[in-house]
C-alpha cells in the first residue's frame, strides 16, 4: 500500500520514526515533509499536500503529524473527498477505520507517547471499514461537501 506522510516541524520527529516503523512493516511511504524540525513552518501547507494526493487517488491513505493534530486534521478534511481523523490512541484509530472509512491518519507528535504512535498507525493501517449501515452515513458526509 502505497501511503502520503507529512508533518509540520511539531511532528517532524514522530513522522520520521513512523516512516522507519512502517517501511520495515512493507509499506510504502513517500514524504511530503517537513523535512528538518529546526524550522518553524505552517501545518496547513503539508496537509494540503498529503489530503490533495489522497484525494486524487495518487495514494490509498495518508498520515499527517503535527503538534496535536488538530491542525492537520482540520486542514485536511477541506480538500474534496478527504475523512481525516485525529486519533492520539488506538481504539479511535481502530473506530475510525472501521466506522468512517478514514482514509487520513492524524496523530500528535507533542501529546502521544511515540511508542503508541506507532501501534495507533499500524492498527489503523489494517483496519478495514466494516461497510454495512455505515455505507450510508459515509455518503452523507459527501452529500455535505457537495451542497456547500
Ligand atoms: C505548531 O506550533 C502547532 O500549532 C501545530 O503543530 C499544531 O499543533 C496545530 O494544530
């Protein structure tokens, strides 16, 4: 699976110890930086980035890191198509796979233990959407984003 990662300087740190985690677990991951912590940059601008590759289908899933992400997951999910969730432990990773068929991962570099970071990616890399009655709540999100 091919997998977009991106982070602010906030999450510069756990987005190169998830890209090291998840490419010794077969993934493939391609940076859309940040590319060093020392430099102060604007989440916005990455998440943009990683959600529009998603979007496009370039990419199956994204990952987004910045301090809480709070930031990443807002600016994300207003690029077309994009369910970006914010899950800073596992169950939520799990749920919002299974339940909202998320297809963006954002974590919080400067409040999740690193060690769970890379649980709550890997759990919600393999975590299926259970479809069902969730199908149509999934559509009223897009029906959302088209009528706005
Ligand atoms: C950067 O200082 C911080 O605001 C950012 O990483 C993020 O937490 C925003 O939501």
């Amino acid at each position: 699976m091919k997998i977009a990662i991106g982070s602010d300087h906030a999450g510069y740190e756990l987005k190169e110890e998830l890209m090291a985690h998840l490419s010794h677990r077969g993934f493939e991951l391609v940076d859309f930086g940040t590319y060093n912590g020392d430099t102060s940059v604007d989440y916005p601008d990455y998440a943009e980035a990683v959600a529009r590759e998603v979007s496009n289908g370039e990419f199956e899933k994204g990952i987004l890191v910045c301090g809480t992400g709070i930031g990443v997951a807002i600016a994300a999910n207003k690029v077309k198509g994009i369910r970006a969730a914010n899950c800073n432990e596992v169950e939520m990773a799990v749920l919002s796979r299974r339940h909202n068929d998320a297809n963006i991962l954002t974590i919080g570099g400067r409040v999740v233990d690193h060690k769970d970071a890379q649980d709550i990616a890997s759990v919600w890399l393999s975590t299926e959407f259970e479809g069902e009655r969730h199908i149509g709540r999934i559509q009223k999100i897009s029906d959302i984003e088209v009528s706005s």
